[in-house]
C-alpha cells in the first residue's frame, strides 16, 4: 500500500481489518491440535477487555464533554480523569478476583504501610 502512494493511516487500516481474521486463524489452528476452547477465551478475554473499552472510553468522554477545554490544567485533570478510570475498570472488571488478589499482594509487598 506504501509504494502505492497511500499515507501511513492506510496501512494502520489494513492492519486493523486483517488482524482480528489472523486472530481467529489462529484461534482456529490452536483447537485443531489442542483442546482450546475459543469460547472459553472469548469469554474470558474478549467480554473483559471489551468492557474495559467501553467504560473508560465512557468516563473519558464524559470528562471531556463537561470540563471545559481551555488551558493546560483543564488538560492534565483530563488526563488524570482519563488515566485513572482505564486503570480501575481494568483492575475491577478485566481482572478476576484471584488476579486482583495477586496484584494487591504485590503492591502491598512493595510499598511499605506502617
């Protein structure tokens, strides 16, 4: 596509319309010779970081559509806004409660509480 003239967004849009077929090739492959279930990852990857998706997207929108846009300090709030619902609808729904045990170990192992 590159020496066709077209700009690097082109390319990113192919990539984007290939991948998920790859995905699912892949997917594929690996049930033929093991017992994969993609339904169980579908279910266990998938539905999560779809979810992920929507309610930081969700939570970002909404900051951006009710802070106004002038400065940099309207900027960083934004991007902390933004920042900290990625990370904790990450950690509440993309985890499953054994990996959100394990991170709450390791960060209570790393940070010392007196």
């Amino acid at each position: 596509a590159f020496k066709l003239g077209a700009g690097p967004i082109i390319g990113y849009c192919v990539y984007l319309m290939f991948a998920p077929i790859i995905m699912f090739l892949d997917l594929l492959i690996l049930r033929k010779y093991t017992s994969f279930s993609i339904r169980h990852f579908a279910f266990s990857v998938f539905v999560p970081v779809v979810l992920v998706m929507i309610m930081s997207s969700v939570i970002s929108f909404i900051a951006i559509y009710f802070i106004p846009s002038d400065g940099f300090i309207c900027f960083v709030v934004k991007c902390i806004i933004s920042f900290t619902a990625t990370c904790l609808s990450a950690f509440f729904i993309g985890l499953s409660k054994p990996m959100r045990t394990k991170v709450l170990y390791i960060i209570k192992a790393k940070i010392p509480f007196q």
